[in-house]
C-alpha cells in the first residue's frame, strides 16, 4: 500500500538529510522551502538532484561566500556590491567584468554557495519546511546539479559533535550489515572515502568501536557516517545468523584451512584475468538481465574488495586483488550500461577470446608494428587522415592489441566527427588491458571532445587510481576542473 509523500512538516534533529533521501528516491522536482524565523531557503530539485538554493540571509549572498574563502578581495567585494546597487545586475556577472574572477572562478563560487545554503540546514533544529511541486521558469536559468548523497555525507559530518549522536542507540548496535537490496551502490555516489571505508568494515561485522579504531574516526564521527550509510540504504540493523565474523577468519595464521583456501582463490582467479570475458569475471551468462547483473556485482564486489585483505597474511596478493576488484567494477560499469554493453558483446566478446589470440600470425604481427609505427608519426606530422588508415591496418591485422585500438581512437577522436567509432576502439583497448592508465585518459579525451565533461571526469579519475601520478591524466584533470556539462551554461551564468 502507498502513500502520499508529506509535503510540509517541523524541522528537527536530522529532519534535512532524511528529506534530502526522500526527494532523491522519489526523482522529485520543485522547490524544499525551509523557514526559522525570518530566515527563509530554498533548495531546487530536478529528478532527485539539487540544481540551486537561494537564501535571504546576507551571509549566504555570493559576494560573501566568495570573499569567505579568499577567492576575491574586500576592496572587489564592495565595489561589485555598490556596482550591483547601481545596476542592477548580478554581482557575479559584475565580478567577472572587473576581471576579479574568470567564468571558472565563478561557477565554483557558485557551487560553494550552494553547498553552504543546503549543509548550513543540517544544523538546524527548529523551524518548518514545505515542499512545492515544479519549477518556476525563473529559477531554472542556472543548473548546478549536486547529488543529495554527496551532501548527506558532508553534512552529517559538519554535525558530528552534536551530543545528541550519543542517543541514537541502534547506530551503536553491533549487528549492522550490508543492505541485502540497496537502492545504491557506493560507487554510484558521491561518498568520501571514509563512508567507504566504513562500509567495507561493516562487510567485516566489525563493531562501531573496532570501526573507529581502524579508521582512525572518532566515535561520533562514525556513529555520523553510518548514519548516513543507514540512510541511503547501504546498511541495515537487524540480528545475523551466527557465524565467525570476517575479522576473526582474516586475524588466524597462514596454517588456517579457510585463509589458505582464500588465497588460492585469488591467485586462481588473478591467473585467468586475461582470458575471461566481462560477464565470465562476474559469473554470469551473456543473457543475463540488469537485476541479476546488479545482483552478482554486488555480490564480487563483497568478495574481492580490497578491504578484506588489509592483514598481514595477505600482503603479497595486494596487487592481484587491486586487479581483480578493478577488473570486477570494470564489467560492472560497462554491463550495466546498455550502449556500452551492446558494444562489448559486438565488438570485444569475440575478439577477446583466447581462440582469437592463438590464430594472431607472426608476420600479421611484424607488418601491423610498421602500420602502427608509421601511423604513429603520421599523427604526429599532423596527417590525422592518413594516420587513421595506417591505424586501422594495424588494428584488423592484430585485433587483439590495446594499443593499436587506442591509438587509432586518438586518431578518430582529432577529426572532430567520428567520436563514436573512437569511443568503441578506446573501451575495445580497455577491454582488452583494463589495468594501463593511458587507455583511460585516452577515453576521456574522446568524452571531453564530445562536452561530455563528466564522463571524461570519471575516466581521468580512474586513470589516477591506477597511476597516481599519471601526468596525462593529471594535465587533463587540472584544465577540466569544473567545468559545467550544459552547452552556453557559463553564457547564463553571466546573464542578467
């Protein structure tokens, strides 16, 4: 049975995040408006996500939050704001005039306003909220677009100290466990890397006292961030089936029948990496729906994440577990996504299979290096025509070759209008050697040629955790920065 969502109500303890959860499972879009006094806020949503706020409290203005973090002077600060007087024009456009900030600088002034007006309500214990359905046209003219989960996180960590914490007693219970159906995963939101961590120790069945002692949190730090985990619906509280918790298997000796069963699981598994396909890592048969997909990942995940094996006993398999648990997201993340998938079952499948590798003929190999070689300096030369016929040579002599597929993807990508064939031939590479950073940045190159800023962002930040130090991916990194993903969005920022 159903029910209608509440639409106005009191605001107390930790009344914001659960609206905030609430909006974002029903893809609600319109205005949370909170009052306190003569203080009045407005969020904006769109399909679950914030857009805007706005604020009638002075300290809340743009001009403030930017002068607050030193992103511009006192001296600009008051002649914009006598400027905006005069004007009536928007002091961020003023600023921008003045050459106090770039588009850039203003679109995170923008972004830490917004952050600032939505965290500051968690702190809030009195007052009334009320939301309203749609949007006025009025409001729509800037979109930011956070997710709530990414403020839920930060925003009951600003609260941590709160002495009332200390009274939610089934946050301190030890029986938390993982959500058997979660309507997210982890790595679908925006969760610091201390929520993770946490989540990971929960797997464990560590208690909240392990937990902050491993994390190196303080307890009501903890007790903050679980709640927010508890909210999203990563964990639940409830009694467990009595067993060995993951902690007292993981802390035996090496002589342990269950440890050394683990560990050859692993290198079992690192030792086939190269040969099985995406839905082999994960278990599953090319038919297999979204759900049981969503299913069986959540499930590897589990199983091979990299916070199980964190003792000692388990030190020399580091490097196969980072592998297989890459691997594992990296079939997650192209299964689950139906284009994608399409193009893996098309265009790597096949090719990925060892039959393919056996029948790669000695002298195909030695005249593909020639082609690749010289399409290689062809592209350098500037010859982005004749490189894509050299690259392309290369590739159908040696399907197999990451190499190869990525390059002739760069090659793609500089002509400007054949982004979609580069985009397959830098996921074929990556499907094909998942663990080489460059492949990665490559792909969110071809994203950022086509505006796709926030899908080159995600490629950018895997090549890092693969190679922190990537310069490639650093470079490409530091000049998207935060870029908005809306064609003409800094046109009207700047719109009065």
């Amino acid at each position: 049975m159903t029910h209608e969502p509440e639409i106005s109500g009191a605001v107390g303890f930790l009344t914001i995040p659960a609206l905030l959860r609430d909006l974002l499972l029903r893809k609600a879009t319109g205005q949370l408006l909170a009052y306190q006094g003569e203080v009045i806020k407005k969020i904006f949503f769109k399909s679950g996500f914030v857009m805007y706020a706005t604020s009638n409290l002075p300290t809340d203005s743009l001009g403030d939050v930017l002068l607050a973090r030193g992103m511009i002077t006192r001296d600009q600060y008051e002649e914009s704001s006598s400027q905006v007087a005069v004007t009536g024009r928007k002091q961020g456009t003023l600023l921008v005039q003045f050459g106090a900030l770039t588009p850039k600088d203003l679109f995170r002034g923008l972004i830490a306003q917004l952050r600032e007006i939505v965290l500051s309500l968690f702190s809030w214990d009195t007052g009334n909220w009320r939301f309203v359905e749609g949007l006025p046209s009025q409001e729509e003219l800037v979109s930011l677009r956070l997710h709530p989960a990414g403020l839920i996180f930060e925003g009951v960590a600003r609260i941590a100290a709160d002495q009332r914490w200390a009274g939610d007693r089934e946050l301190q219970r030890q029986d938390l466990h993982p959500a058997t159906s979660p309507p997210f995963l982890i790595q679908e939101l925006d969760a610091p890397d201390a929520a993770r961590r946490l989540l990971a120790l929960v797997e464990q069945q560590r208690s909240p006292a392990e937990m902050a002692r491993l994390s190196g949190l303080e307890d009501r730090e903890v007790t903050a961030l679980l709640y927010a985990l508890k909210l999203l619906g990563l964990v639940e509280a409830g009694p467990q089936p009595a067993a060995p918790t993951a902690a007292a298997a993981q802390e035996t000796t090496l002589g342990d029948g269950e440890v050394l069963q683990l560990r050859e699981k692993v290198l079992s598994l690192a030792g086939q990496l190269d040969s099985l396909s995406h839905y082999q890592i994960l278990g599953l048969t090319p038919g297999a729906n979204m759900e049981t997909i969503k299913r069986s990942y959540i499930s590897r995940a589990k199983e091979y994440h990299p916070d199980r094996f964190f003792h000692a006993q388990f030190d020399d398999l580091q490097e196969s577990v980072n592998s297989i648990f890459m691997r594992i997201n990296e079939a997650y993340t192209t299964l689950s996504q139906p284009t994608a998938r399409a193009e893996y079952d098309r265009a790597t499948l096949i090719s990925n299979s060892p039959e393919a590798r056996v029948k790669e003929p000695p002298e195909d190999s030695h005249l593909a290096q020639e082609q690749f070689t010289k399409g290689l300096a062809l592209l350098n030369s500037g010859d982005v025509w004749s490189a894509i016929q050299a690259l392309r040579w290369a590739v159908n002599l040696v399907p197999q070759s990451p190499r190869y597929h990525t390059w002739l993807g760069v090659a793609l990508m500089r002509t400007k209008k054949r982004l979609h064939e580069a985009e397959e031939h830098c996921k074929t590479a990556i499907a094909l050697d998942y663990n080489n950073a460059l492949y990665y940045v490559h792909l969110g190159q071809v994203y950022k040629t086509g505006h796709l800023f926030e899908k080159a962002k995600k490629q950018f930040e895997t090549a890092l955790r693969l190679d922190p130090k990537h310069p490639g991916a650093l470079k490409e990194i530091a000049e998207l920065g935060a870029l908005p993903t809306e064609k003409g969005f800094i046109d009207r920022l700047l719109r009065k």
